[in-house]
C-alpha cells in the first residue's frame, strides 16, 4: 500500500474544477519558488544514530505555549469552500480530530464562531489594512472567538501576479460566502480597507497591544528582519515565501531557516512552510531549528478529496511516519532532533 | 494571461524570414553563451525584505547625469531594417514612448538625425577603425544629431564565427539601405576601414578627446581591463560579451559584473547586458552592482512583430513588473536594491 | 563480451516471482538511499600510479584475523530460499569456492550446521531481542556451528516502510522453513522476542561477554556512534544503511565512511556495504579505509539465476576485475591503496 | 557551414567498418573515462581580454626545442592501417602538410623510415618489454630513421578490458601489415616481448641513455608521478589517460594538468591529451600550462574519411579557429595564454 498523501495533488486535481484546483497549486510567475520548495527539504541527507532507547516516541510539541498532539499544523489558505461546501469549518474538524493546529485565514469563509465550535486550536491570520483601524474588526471577533495568537503575513504589500491560461479563474467561480465571513459589512468598499504597503515593526507593536494576543510575523526570510520582528515584540517568526505565491525567486525556505534561527532563535519561536509534504521534512525543519513546521495546500487537498476524514487521515499518517522516523534516527522525541542528524 | 515577453522569440520565428531571424538568434559556434546568458541570471535567489514602505515606487534612473523612466535600455544591433521597413527609428519611437534610452548601432539603416527627431534620448556605437580618422564622420555626425555618448565595442577585433546551416543568410537578403546609413559615401572600400586589430586604451582617450563625449567601453568582463578604461578616462564599463557572438565560452556577464564593480564602480559606472529578459534579471543586476541594464534581441523581436507599439509595450510590460518586483522585495527604488538581497 | 554482473538484476527480475524479486531489490518508501548507494561510489575519480612494480598482484585481505582470498565479502541478506530452494547452503557453496565470507541473516532457512559444512567462513548475523535472553539460542547455535564473530544489526528499531503494489507480497509466498531455521521452536510468539528498542552499548559488552565472539556493530554511519561502539568493545563497525531499507534520506555509505574511520580507524576494523558492484568501489571503499567491503543483493540475483556457480562465478569476475584494476592503480595489494588514490 | 571536424565521427562510423570504428571509438568498461574528457575541457569559462593589438597573431608553438607550426600535434593511435590502405604513412602526409607533429605508435603498420619519407617531423612511442632488450631494435630504428624522442607509455602494465557486443573485432579483421612494421621479425613469440609489468623510473634513466633521446612519459595523471619523472630525467611529461583505455574512472586530464604543471612545470615540459577536440580546448590547456597538447581520435576519423587531405584539412581548421580565439581573447600567441583567462 503506498501513502494517501501520494496520489492527493492528482486526485484533487480530478476531483475540483480546474479553475480551483489551478488556484491552490500555482505559483506566481514561473512557478520557480514553488517548484523548488519541496526540492530544497529533499536535499538534506540525514545521519541517523543508532543504539539509542526509542521504546518511547513522544511526538508532542508545544508552540506559544500550547501543546500539540500532531506537530504538522496548518497554514492559513484562502477559499476553502471552493473545494468543500462546509470549508474552514470541515477543515478544522478534520485538525481538531489530529490533534493539531490551524491558522485561519483573513479570506475565509466560515466564522470564526463555527470553526471555534469545533474545538479546534487556532490562530487568526491577518493582512493589515492601508487604514489600520480597518482591520480591528475581525481581530477582535477571532479573540472572542478564541483565537490564541495573530498571524501578521507581510509578504503581500502587493498580491503577487499568477499567469492564468484560458478559461475561467476561481474568482469567475467563486460563491458569495467563499470568503470574507469575519469581515463586517460593506468591508472592502473604501480604499483604507486594502493590504498596507507600509507596513512596519510599529504595526507588530500595534497589533500586540490591541489585541493583546501574540503575533506571529509570517513571510520572514531574513534574519535581519526577524530581528527587527523580535525587538518589536513578535512572540514568533515564520519563514514562509507564501507557498511560492509572492516574488517568484525567492529563496526556498528551507534555506533560509537557519540563518533566521542564529539570529532569533533564542528569542523566539521560528516556524517554517514551504513545500512540506513528508515526515522527513518536519524533521528536517526541526533540525534546522524551527519549532513548528506548516503545510498549506496538502490539507486543502485532502479536505476537497475526502473532507474532514482525508484531513486527520493525512495527519494521522504523517503522525506514523513521523513516529518510525524518529525511531529509526534514534530520537525520542521531537526535542532531540538537532542540526548534527544532518550530513553536510 | 501570460507576458507579451513570454511568445516573443516564438512570434519573431514565425513573423520574420529565416535566415533574418536567424541572425539576431544566434550565437557564434556553439552558442555556449548566448544559452548560458539567461541561465546565469535565473541562478539568483532572493531574500525579499518585509515591513518596509513602498507605498511609492519610484523607477527612474539616472545613467551619465540623464535621467531614464524607465530602466530597461535598449543596447545596440545591427540592421534593425532587416525586420522592420523603418528599422531604428521605428525602435526609437518605441523606446522614446517609454522613456527608455537607445544605443544606436555603427551599423544602422536610419541615420541618426530621423533617430534624433523621434525625440529618444541616444548613444552611439562604434567600431574603431583600422586607420583611426576613418571612423570621426560617423562619430561627428551622432554628435551633432545629439547623441549623449559614445559607446566603443571593444570585443570584435574579428568578427566571431557563426555557423549557418543550408540556404541564404541575412547578407543574400539584406537590401541597400539596411546599414551603414550614418558612414559617408564610398565607406568599407578602404583597408584602413576595417575594424581595427589594435585598440588600446590610448583610443579611448582618444575616441573622448575627439567627440567630448562620454566615452562607454562595452565588451569589458574583466577587471583589469575596467581598471584600464577607466585609468583611460572611460565614463562607464560594459559588462558584455555581445550577446555569446564573440568568444564562444566566455563567462556569462552575470557572473563577471560583481568582480569589475568591485574594481570600479566608486570610480565609473558600470552597465551590464546578456540575456536580461525580466525584471527580475534587471533586479539582479543591480544588486550585483550595475547601474543600469541593457536588452538586445528582444526590443529587435518586438520591433519586428509588432513595430514601435511593441518595443513600448515590451518595455512597459518590464516596468509594471518591476515595479511589483521591488514592492515585494521591499524597495521603493533601484536605489535601494544592494547585494544584502540576493541569496548565497 | 559483456559482464556477467551487468545484466544480473535483470536477469533475476525475469526468473524470480515478481513478489520475491520486489523484495530483494526496494528500499524504504521512496528508495531514495538504494537509488543513490551506487551513484556515491561512482562520483569518486582516480589518479593511477605508474612506474610501479604490479607484476605480482595479492587479492588477500584479513578480517578479524581470517585470511579471505576474495574481498568481496556477502552481507546478511533474509530469505535466500526464496531464490533457490536450498538457500543459504547453495550461497554457502559459491562463497566457499570463491574464497570468501558470507554473514549469515538471523531470517536463514538454513541451518548454521549445514551451511558449516560447506567449508564456508562465516559469521552470524542478529536481531538483539526485546527480552535478551531471547537471542541467545540463536548465538550459541552459530558459535557451536563455528562462526566466526557475531554481527549486531543496531538499524533497526523497527523495520522500515517499504510500498509495495497491488498483488502479494513475499510474505504470502513464503514456505514454512524459509527463514527461521536456526531459531528453538516457538520463537516469536512472545512479546519478548521482537526487536529490541532499546539497544545501547551495554548490549554490545554483553554480546561480547556472552558469546565470546568479536562482535561487530551493523548500521552505524556516524562517527559519534562508531566511538561508543569502540568503547563498548566491538572489534569492528560497519558502515550501513541496510542497503537503503530503514531511513530513506539516509547519507550514502561511501559519504559516511571517510568520518568513521578518521574517529576509530586505528581502534577497530571498519567495513562498508551499499551498493558496492564493481572492482572500482571495492578499491574505493578500500582508498577511503574500509578493511572490507561487502555485498547483499548481487550474491542474492547471482544465486537465483545460477545458483552456487552463479555467486562463485560473480565472484571470481570480480576478483579479475580488481586485479586489473590494481595494476592500473600502481598498487599490488588492497594493502597499497590509500586515499591518495582518489581525485578530490 | 558548419565546422569539417564537427560531423567527423559520424562519418567515420558510416565509412569505416563497425569492428574498426568500434575499436577506435571505445573506452575500457563503461567508457567512463572516454565520455567525460572533452567535458572536462568544456567546462571552463573565458574572460577575454579586449584593447590588446592582435594585428599579427603567431601559432607557432616550441616542443623539446622544435618549432611547429600549427599546435595541434597527433598523439599515438594504433592500426592506422585499418583506417587507410596507407595507414601512418598518409597521416603521417597529412600532418606534415599541416606543419604539425607526429607519434608513431610502437604499433604502427608502417615502417619509420616511409614516415620519415614523408618530411614530417616525429617522435616514436614505446612500451618497454618484460626483457628490456626485447624492445631496443624498434627504438634505434627509430632513432636512426630521424625520430626526436621516444614516448615510454607507462599507464599500460595491461591493457584495459573493453567491453565487446556480438560479431567481429578489429582482430578478426587485422590484415597481416596491420602493426608491428618496425619490429624485428619473430617479435611478440617470447614473453620477454610482453608488455613489462614492472616499470619503473630506472627505465626512464635507460631510455634515455640508450636510445641518447629525449623521453617523454605519457599517461602521468598524479604530481608525485611527474615528480619522479623528471628526476629520472624525462625531458617531458605527458598528462594522458589513454583516452579512457587504461583505467576506467581515471580522472579527465583537463583536471590533472594544473597539479602537475605546478609539481614540474618549471624543470619539463607538460603536455596533455584526452577529449582535446577544438581550438578552446587547446588554449585551456595552454592556460592550465601545458607545453603542448595532442589529439588521438579525431587525426585518424580525418583519415578514414578523406585521406592525408583530411587530416591536412582537420589541422587547418583548427589553425584558424584558434587564430579568431586567440585574436578575440587579445593573445597574439600562445605564449601569452595564461591562466588568468579562465573565469574561476
Ligand atoms: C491557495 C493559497 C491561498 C493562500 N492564502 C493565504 C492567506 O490567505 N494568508 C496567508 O498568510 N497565506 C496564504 N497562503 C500561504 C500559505 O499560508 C502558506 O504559506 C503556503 O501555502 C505554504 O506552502 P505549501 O502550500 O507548499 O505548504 C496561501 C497559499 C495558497 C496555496
Ligand atoms: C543581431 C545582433 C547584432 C548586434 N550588433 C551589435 C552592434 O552592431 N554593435 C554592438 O556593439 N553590439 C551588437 N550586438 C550586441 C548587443 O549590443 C548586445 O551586447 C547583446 O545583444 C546583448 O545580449 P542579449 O541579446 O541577450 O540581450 C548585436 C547583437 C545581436 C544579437
Ligand atoms: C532483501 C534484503 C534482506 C536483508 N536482510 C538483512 C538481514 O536479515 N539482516 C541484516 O543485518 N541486513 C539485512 N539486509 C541488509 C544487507 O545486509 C546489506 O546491508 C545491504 O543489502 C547492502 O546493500 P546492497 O544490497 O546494495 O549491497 C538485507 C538486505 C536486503 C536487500
Ligand atoms: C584506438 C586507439 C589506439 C591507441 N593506441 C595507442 C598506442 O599504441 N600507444 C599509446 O601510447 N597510446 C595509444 N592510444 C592513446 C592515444 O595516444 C591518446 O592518449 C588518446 O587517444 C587521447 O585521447 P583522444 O582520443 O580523446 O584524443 C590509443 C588510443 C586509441 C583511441
């Protein structure tokens, strides 16, 4: 028997209208970001250690203080009622049921009262409005709802161009309530409520003390800039090149974990996404030094093939995986992954 | 939708004859170079910066004290009548629409006073002569129709051998007026006509002692031999190995910019040309140090399959992505891209 | 005329039951390691000797004391009755003729008795139990048989994901005596008598002190590992990634051996296997100080497509192999090559 | 059109017969060696020099004291005979007519004195025999008929296996004047005529006192080698794998050259042949410091297909490609190649 999450691109692939099913996989431009993601964790040739006591596999791991039962989480995607009627919130029942994380995102299309609802530990992804008080709105409504943390993603100044072929796109396809469902009223009509393209360290000290909950700085590829998202009070960085969706040539990230973690990571926490499929990629994330590792368009893809059951199936197989690695690199646990596992 | 830059070549093959498209296609012998030229751009990864303010891009850039709006300039080719019956001043127009700058080749088929009445701001190139003086009415002429600089192509003491297959090559097509508009009459016809065999740095000074020009070395990847131009008095270098027509297996000048800046570029400005073909490229070579970036082949490929109003909406095209480009890299000009972006 | 090891592995994917021959040549899930253990070998390039004197050419080497005219020695590989119906006996016989060492799989389903009475040299592969006391049957049954040192396999904790198809699995096919033959009856039902997961150190003093055999350790790959199993007492570490069937992502052997014996070489004998084929990576094996070298699947397609002359015959072309190529070399002994040898 | 060299071995396969072809074309074993020596030469880049006078560009070239005038000198292939009813005598035309150099393999099927008739200048190859004496006529033939050095082939203790198909070999098919012209009648009957085993730097010191020529040793890849050579007074050293013939995953001799050029370059003179198949690979081992460099091949595929003129014609191509290289790269000679051309 191969792995479920083989074949999932191709059977999302027939299953979705390929308008949606083009949208979750492109890449802006040439795709060459996205392309490279995954090749850049497959790189990495590992030394596993031997005679070491793996009786015990303890994959728990703990972000921002709370402790996850499935250490691969998931990243905020856009529209996720284009590939399932219940979307965000089928989604989270699915990564309730795994024992892991999700990050909602600001595009979503169910509230985050529902996906609460679930039980489901989540974060609200945000783009901070060009008029900052725009944005209050859903901020507070994902902190009442329950959210532990914000993800401020400050990659998007600007939406990165994707060359569609011929043919209808998502936004031709897309539903009324497919997105946009924590926003309030009439919120996209007035040019404050469009993406900042002057963002700053000063819109990470703002979004903590407004809402008093953690931010987390997504988009991060230097370590330069996670420094200034430290000293500006950000509880976490995430290197991310938004799946490849932004400048296309950006590094993969893959390569850019380690500088980042030298620079911050005594500070605060570093996650990772980009191209994570397999267990020996959240492996690898760890012994680069991230505390948590993301994936974005696989859970999609599992959630449009076989909703909330293809979600924990995919986790869950992730979670076995996870545990005969670590057993056969001689580690326990999570905690005990380090850099020397690398052959370099 | 896809780039109008993406089909270009494509549509000059079909649109253009072959033994036309032909010559403006290849390299010499092997095309090791002219194939590796793009290659040798695409290599660079990028580390785009976040929270940053680029509310206001600003594109313009200053070469020789004149101020370009747009940064993608146009480097010289010959016989540009072969693909269009107005050949250079129909590029002129173009480039003059986009507020570009034009290198106009020795080998022109319009003279420079209709190049000049487009109102484009432009150089001259020059092949220095065997016998020195028969080169000054062609340099006199550029110089009183305007022209800011003179540009010498210091790589082609010989011309580099191409190989053609059956049939006829651009010379059996090439009509009367193709090149050579701006020579005086009965030029070629003297031995002492030829390209000269033993430049030196002394023509150089010459070459801006005579004209008072600004005198650009193109077909420098050396930097011993930028230091020798500008000890000479050369207001600028140009990395080039003339589009991989020259030396079969000369470095791709992506890969010779960074050491001749390193010589230098405190003291002259440095340009670069060879496969450019995206912002991207452009980008790059300005964190590798140039001042500015010039494209050969593909306004020649807009030119011929869509006249002026193709080389504009070429360079147009470049514009608009450029300006994406450096919102997400997180700089507001071409000022602020430094070698502190590129992944190594 | 051709090799007879060239064509082996196809030759054995037409006479074996697709389900048997699927089981010999997979590794773990993406067959990343198997698909690269060869390629390592491959990457190394020599710089020969000349004006040396290789009239005599010497294949001898010594193992743990035991003279092998052939130093091609055979790895522990499970189920060879698979193959040919009388299994490790029939391998027995052509390693005995060839001259070589055979290490016998814990899974034999033959004897130690019969496969002694070939005359082979031979040692005695095992799994450590959960319950330790367990294994020990197994270990005084081979020293009575006369093996000559006992071969911890410490890689595997559990055994690692293989994907097979649709169809059966050799473990359908698999008769009663297959493996197992040299285990007391009812082995296996007790929970005890699985895999140990808790290996260290102390089990290799105990398998020293218990068996008073040399007690080489299978599976390391890093130098950290080789130390403690030196300290521990093993006479010998063999660098293995069980031919790419536990951590796929693995390094490649011929990556990690140059590390092993810079930390232990002057302590203890190390040995590699991982896709060594040919004279060139036994001589390469040898240059980055490997004592040994050893084999697991050609043996294996060599006995299932010829049985006992088949491995006899790969056998003795590999050693006319390794003679030229020692007299190419310059050396007239394994003795004689070194590091030096190899370009870098 | 296109270059005479480029399309030579396809047209040698066409004419010559498949057995013979095969012979020349062929690597040992996996043809390793053979299939990666011109891309070793093609793997360096150039930074030509511009604004040096190349008015008058000198090919002419110096080895032990002879001046050539073209410096693409033929290296020492058997059985020409097979390739040319005249054999080495109508290459032996060709190569004098271009001004070029000639070694006479000690296989040759013509006689030195019909070589020497020709007017070319030339040195004769030996390999010494297991008795010394055994080879001393055919090396004061030599002498006497006007040879200027002896080549000892030392990279041949035995010959390297090649890997035959089906059908005849060039064996088969030797006529009786195929080889062996200059040795004396019975040679090859005893085994002191055999290829000696035991060479050693003794033998250089013999050559060179008995035959009272320069000795050149041919197939060094290693300094310590080239070292030893000159002190047993070799007058040159000769970087060769045997075109890949010897030791199959030799390394390529464009990567051996610039070890040994600095080991002896100062005391001998270096030369090198391996994939040599263009004026660029010429001028890079020029640059990488050899004295000379030889091609094997290709002289003799120009002499199956178009005689003497063929080789004549192949030489004179090359002349004048280097010729343009030399002129792009702003050398007037040889001489004045250096390793600063390369790009590094
Ligand atoms: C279709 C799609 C929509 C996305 N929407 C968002 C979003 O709304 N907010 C955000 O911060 N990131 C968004 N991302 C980026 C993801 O959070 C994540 O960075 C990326 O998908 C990770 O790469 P992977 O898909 O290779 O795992 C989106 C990605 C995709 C593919
Ligand atoms: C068909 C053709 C003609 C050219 N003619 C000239 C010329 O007359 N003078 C000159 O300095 N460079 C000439 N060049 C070189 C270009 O100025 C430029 O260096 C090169 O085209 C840049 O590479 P690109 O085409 O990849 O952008 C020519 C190039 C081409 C392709
Ligand atoms: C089918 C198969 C069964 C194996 N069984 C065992 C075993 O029982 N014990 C063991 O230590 N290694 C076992 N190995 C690993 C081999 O001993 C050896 O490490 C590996 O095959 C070497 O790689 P090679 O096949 O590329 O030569 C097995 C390997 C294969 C392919
Ligand atoms: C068919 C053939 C026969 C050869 N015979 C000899 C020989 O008799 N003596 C010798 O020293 N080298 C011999 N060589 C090696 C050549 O001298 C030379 O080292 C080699 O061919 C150079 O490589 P190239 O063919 O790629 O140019 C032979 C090579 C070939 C291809």
């Amino acid at each position: 028997m191969g792995r479920f999450a083989d074949g999932l691109e191709e059977r999302a692939a027939d299953v979705l209208p390929e308008a949606v099913f083009r949208y979750f996989r492109q890449g802006s431009r040439d795709s060459t970001s996205t392309s490279e993601a995954t090749a850049a964790w497959e790189r990495h040739r590992f030394l596993p250690q031997v005679l070491r006591d793996v009786t015990e596999v303890d994959l728990r791991s703990t972000v921002l203080g709370a402790e996850l039962a499935c250490p691969f989480a998931v990243a905020p995607t856009a529209m996720q009622r284009a590939v399932h009627p219940e979307g965000e919130v089928a989604m989270a029942r699915g990564i309730a049921a795994a024992g892991s994380l999700m990050v909602v995102s600001s595009n979503s299309g169910s509230t985050f009262e529902d996906i609460a609802a679930t039980g489901v530990t989540f974060w609200a992804q945000v783009y901070v409005t060009a008029d900052r008080p725009a944005c209050l709105p859903l901020l507070h409504r994902a902190a009442a709802a329950g959210a532990r943390a914000v993800v401020l993603t400050a990659d998007t100044p600007v939406v990165g161009t994707k060359h569609d072929g011929e043919g209808p796109t998502i936004w031709d396809l897309a539903g009324p309530g497919w997105s946009h469902a924590n926003f309030p009223d009439g919120y996209g009509s007035s040019p404050g409520d469009a993406k900042a393209t002057d963002l700053g360290p000063q819109d990470v000290e703002w979004l903590a003390r407004t809402t008093r909950l953690p931010v987390v700085v997504k988009g991060v590829l230097r370590a330069d800039d996670a420094r200034r998202c430290a000293e500006a009070g950000a509880a976490a960085v995430w290197v991310s090149n938004h799946g490849g969706r932004q400048f296309d040539g950006a590094a993969a990230t893959a390569d850019c974990l380690e500088a980042v973690v030298a620079e911050v990571g005594d500070e605060v926490e570093v996650y990772v996404d980009g191209g994570v499929r397999t267990a020996r990629h959240v492996v690898t994330a760890h012994a680069l030094g991230a505390s948590a590792a993301f994936m974005g368009r696989p859970p999609v893809y599992a959630l449009g093939t076989e909703g909330s059951a293809g979600v924990e199936r995919l986790l869950g197989e992730l979670d076995d995986e996870l545990t005969e690695a670590l057993m056969l690199l001689g580690c326990p646990s999570l905690g005990r992954v380090t850099t020397a596992l690398l052959s370099r």
